[in-house]
C-alpha cells in the first residue's frame, strides 16, 4: 500500500505543478498595459533667487482626468480611454511631481516640495487642471492642456498671484505612444513658463 500512496501523492503534486504552470502561462499570454510617463522641464537657472519654502500643492482635477487613464475626446461631450494604456500615476500626482521637480530644477528657489514632510511652507502653489487630452477636431487629433496655477502666501491664504496656461498641439495620430509624445511637447514648452512665473512672483 506504501507504493501506491507516494505513487498517488505525487500525482497529485505533479498535476497542482502542471496547474500552476499553466495559470503562469496565462498570465505571460495576458496583454501587458502600456505606461506612459512624463518628464519635468525646469525653468531658468539665471535670474532672481528666492529663499522662501515652497509647497506644491495636490492639484484638483475633474473626474473624467483625475485617474490615471489617457483621455480623448471624439466629440465635446464625449469622453473616451485609450485601451490598455495608462500614465505611470493618477493626474494630479504626475501634474504635482512634474511641477515640483521644474521649479525645484531651476535652483533659484530655497525648498520646493509636495507637502508631505519638509519646512514649513512660505508659499503655496495650488493647481486646477481643466484640461489634460486628446481631442478629434475633424479627421485631426490634437492635445490640450488648460491649467490654472495660483500662488498663495501660506501664513494668512492672501493670493500672490494667479494665471492661466492653455496650450494645443497635433498628434500624429490617436494613439497612446503619439498622444503622450505631443504632451510631452506642450509641457516643455509650458512648464519653464509655469517654473520661471512662480519664482518671479514668489
């Protein structure tokens, strides 16, 4: 009887092993999803020096945009994802880390920071992002970008200052790799802008 157990005992293994392998198998022959990251653009390292703290606030964001999904939008009132595609955070968190790191880059600014541990803050940076995506205009695809950046003196909540930046440009096509390229083209063109701006006013 001894035999025929250890004979039974490892069939038994053998098929959860043959299970396994193939629930790993599977896994493999799963579509991988496609993630898309975007890099800072620092201001200018020349100018005026501030030795005040800064921090950059989470920006608020409306639903549609506020995960971590690529929008586009076939029609004004249509909202749509691209697939398997995703940014390598939620929006906000990508908009607040790309902001940090622009300003931060410029190292005209004493401390730039998210908020979470650092010196108490001189100033902060609040950011409203009304537009992050691609649009179908016709049989064109184009991204937007419409931020609104407001700078406050953190000890009484006075506003500094505040300002507007929209931005468009063409996509090659609607496709995630072509949509996250053109936005990478609107945020180095904006976020020096946005960098520059804050240390100016601060």
């Amino acid at each position: 009887m001894q035999p025929m157990t250890m004979t039974r005992r490892f069939a038994i293994l053998g098929a959860a092993a043959s299970l396994g392998g193939c629930s790993a198998l599977s896994a493999l022959n799963t579509p991988a999803r496609n993630i898309y990251d975007l890099l800072p653009a620092s201001g200018s390292a020349s100018g005026r020096r501030s030795g005040r703290t800064l921090m950059v606030a989470r920006p608020d964001a409306a639903a549609a945009i506020a995960g971590d999904r690529i929008m586009i939008k076939p029609a004004p009132q249509a909202v749509t994802y691209l697939g398997e595609s995703r940014w390598s955070d939620e929006l906000p968190e990508l908009i607040q880390s790309l902001l940090v790191r622009s300003i931060a880059g410029t190292g005209r600014i004493a401390y730039v920071g998210g908020g979470d541990g650092g010196p108490v803050p001189d100033l902060a940076l609040l950011t409203r992002i009304d537009g992050f995506q691609a649009e179908l205009v016709g049989d064109q695809v184009r991204v937007v970008l419409d931020m609104t950046l407001t700078l406050l003196r953190d000890a009484d909540q006075q506003v500094i200052a505040s300002r507007i930046w929209r931005h468009a440009a063409p996509s090659q096509d609607d496709g995630a790799p072509a949509i996250a390229a053109a936005l990478q083209t609107v945020l180095n063109a904006v976020l020096p802008q946005m960098a520059d701006w804050v240390i100016a006013s601060a």
